[in-house]
C-alpha cells in the first residue's frame, strides 16, 4: 500500500504541475488583460499596475514568478478583486460550496443506488419504467428550470422552506436537491445496468442455489460488484460537486465559489483561475486515489500495485 500511495503522490505533483502551467499559458497568450475593462488610464498607470502583478515580463518571466510563488504556497493576489489575495477568496467562498457539494454528493450516490437497485431487482415492472423515466426527466430539466420550479412549489405555494440564502439546514435542502438532481439519474442508470449484468453472473446463482432470497443475494454479493462502475463515476462528481455551481449558487442566492470561478476567466483573472484550478485538480486527484482504495476493500480480487 504504501510504495503504491508514494508513487500516486509523486504522480499527482506531475499532473498538478502540468495543469497549472497549461493553464497559465493558455490564459496568458489569449488576447485581453486583466486591466483591459478599466477606464481609460494613462501608459504610465498600466505599467505600474502591471509590475505590481509581475505581468510586465516576458509570458515565460511571468511563468517561472508564478510557479515560484506557488512553490512557496502563495497562490497570488486577484487583479480583480484588489487588495484581496487569491487564498483569502477561496477561504471565504469555498466553505459554502464545500458544504452544498457534500450534501448534493451524499443524496445523489445514495438516491441513485437506491433508485438503481430497485430498478434492476423489478426489471420491466412499472417501477422500473418509472424510475428510468424519472432518471431522463432529470436530466433533461437544466438547474436554471428546476431551481425556480422548487422554490415555486416548496417556498412559495406550500411555504414549507425558504425561497434561498444561506446558513441553515432549511436553507440547504432545495439547492442541494437541485444540484444533485441530474446526478441522481446518472447514478441510477449506471447502477441498474451494472446491477443487471451482475444478476446474471455464475456466483449470484450459486447464492441463490444456497437457499438465499433474491434480496439477501442482491445485498450481500452483488451490490458489492455491481457498485463499482458507479464508484469510478462518483470519484470525479465529488470533485465536481464540491468546488460550487454557478447556476445553483446564483437561483439561491448563495455566496459560493461558483460565481467566483467563472468571473476569473471574464475578467483575465490569471492568478485566481490558477487558484481554483488548483483546487479542482487536487481534489479530483484526490478522489479519484480514494476510488483506487475503495475497490480493494469491496472487491478482494483487486491488489494495488506500485
């Protein structure tokens, strides 16, 4: 285990490293600045303002200054948001993201396995048809049309909860609802055909041949290799989840990280896109090694090599 989570780790710093320079390169080398939307301001401004940044060099200068100062664990200052460094962005804004992520997370793996199991153990019956009838409306209905459609029904028409902000358990139910929606479906597909296959293996009729109910078959053998599909897709959905939606965060009225990210890209905004780069990368590296450790513990036929 241990030369396996060495190699993984020297691995992840290489991959890090790599998305972080493409990134920078790509956001450098595209036409416009950082300063382009201000008001008219004189030569003399614009190159002070570029010193302060150290974007008055050379695309490969301010390369090495970037990836020097993030050696030293300093992600930069925001040249959109002056005056605030890109890691006190992300300390204010991410917590709230983390905390919608993490909830969306837990009700779409565990709704769609759910969802899934019981389609494929009642294959053909009307609650398979109406789970996988649910599963495309799902997906088909974009946040920006859910969103508003929940706060309808469960704020305004039958005031059960509130219409959005933040900070309560109340407050967290209809975003987490809405983000984790789309991914209830794809959970729940994935799980039922992964589950049907399994129903037909060799090892499930030898259960079912010892005198197991088709239930106690299902939960004690086939769950634990029909969920390993559905296990690869949630590594990088938690990275996705966690790191905020705009659209969400936005019909809620939700101060995340989502709004943040995408305004990096409008605005040129190298240093804090590197951040939240930064931050999606190493959290899909780092959910995809728990994916690796997870498949030893549900399938002994599986070994982590180094």
């Amino acid at each position: 285990m241990l030369p396996f989570l060495l190699r993984r780790a020297f691995s992840s710093v290489i991959v890090i490293f790599c998305v972080i320079s493409i990134t920078f390169v790509l956001a450098r080398i595209t036409k416009g600045g950082p300063f382009d939307t201000d008001k008219v301001i004189s030569d003399q401004v614009m190159k002070a303002k570029l010193a302060r940044y150290h974007l008055d060099g050379t695309v490969s200068q301010q390369y090495f200054a970037y990836v020097s100062a993030i050696a030293h664990f300093d992600l930069g200052v925001s040249t959109r948001y002056r005056d605030w460094r890109v890691s006190e962005l992300l300390r204010q804004k991410m917590p709230n993201s983390f905390a919608l992520g993490a909830l969306a997370f837990v009700i779409a793996s565990c709704a769609g396995v759910f969802l899934g199991s019981l389609a494929a153990m009642k294959k053909d019956t009307w609650i398979d048809r109406s789970a996988m009838f649910g599963a495309l409306l799902s997906i088909s209905i974009p946040s920006f049309i859910s969103g508003p459609f929940l706060i309808a029904i469960f704020a305004l028409w039958l005031g059960w909860l509130p219409v959005g902000g933040w900070g309560t358990v109340s407050q967290m139910i209809l975003p987490a609802i809405c983000l984790a929606a789309p991914y209830i479906a794809y959970v729940a597909r994935l799980m039922r055909n992964s589950l049907l296959d399994v129903l037909k293996s060799d090892f499930l009729r030898t259960a079912r041949a010892k005198g197991l109910t088709e239930t106690q078959a299902v939960a004690r053998h086939a769950i634990k290799v029909a969920i390993l599909p559905v296990i690869t897709f949630l590594g990088p959905l938690a990275a996705h989840l966690l790191t905020g939606s705009m659209i969400v965060e936005s019909v809620f009225n939700i101060s995340g990280a989502g709004m943040i990210f995408v305004n990096s890209i409008q605005n040129r905004d190298v240093f804090l896109l590197g951040g939240a780069v930064i931050v999606y990368c190493m959290l899909l590296v780092l959910f995809n090694l728990f994916v690796d450790v997870i498949y030893t513990l549900l399938d002994k036929r599986i070994k982590l090599y180094a």
